[in-house]
C-alpha cells in the first residue's frame, strides 16, 4: 500500500488526500494511516493547501523496493514498477 501511494505520486504529481486515496484504491481512514507513517518517515510532505507531495527521500525509497523486490523475489509482473521508477 505504501508503495503504491508513492508511485501514484509520482506517476501524477502532488495530489490532495482524498483523490489521492481514491486514486490508491483505499478506504480514506486506512489511506490516512499509512500517510501519516510516510509523512513521519520524511518520503511525502503535505504543503500548506494540502497537498501531498513526494519527496527526494520518497522517490529513493521507492527505486530500491522495486529494486529489492526484483533481486530478491523476481519480476512477478513488476516490469512495470521499474520502468516507471526510472
């Protein structure tokens, strides 16, 4: 679920909460659940019209899941996650 916020981020920019639950395929409590953790983790930031945005940190955490996840697990179908995270 994480990992999907942050690709829906990067694929479409910053995005605020409730479209960007929507767009995640989450309810909007467990959606803020899980944005509350990757905010406190420093990979998305909320600007002051409450949007969310991905971070430097975010985008890097992001290339070394789907990295790890290919290494370790194989592609599974996840060609796609690499392509789009470079």
């Amino acid at each position: 679920m994480l990992a999907r916020i942050i690709k829906t981020l990067r694929d479409k920019g910053p995005a605020s909460r409730t479209p960007l639950a929507t767009a995640c395929g989450l309810s909007y409590d467990r959606f803020v659940m899980y944005l509350d953790w990757i905010i406190q983790k420093g990979f998305v930031t909320l600007d002051e019209d409450g949007l969310v945005h991905l971070t430097p940190a975010g985008s890097k955490a992001f290339d070394e899941l789907v990295t790890w996840i290919l290494d370790h697990v194989g592609s599974l179908g996840l060609s796609k996650l690499r392509e789009s995270s470079q």
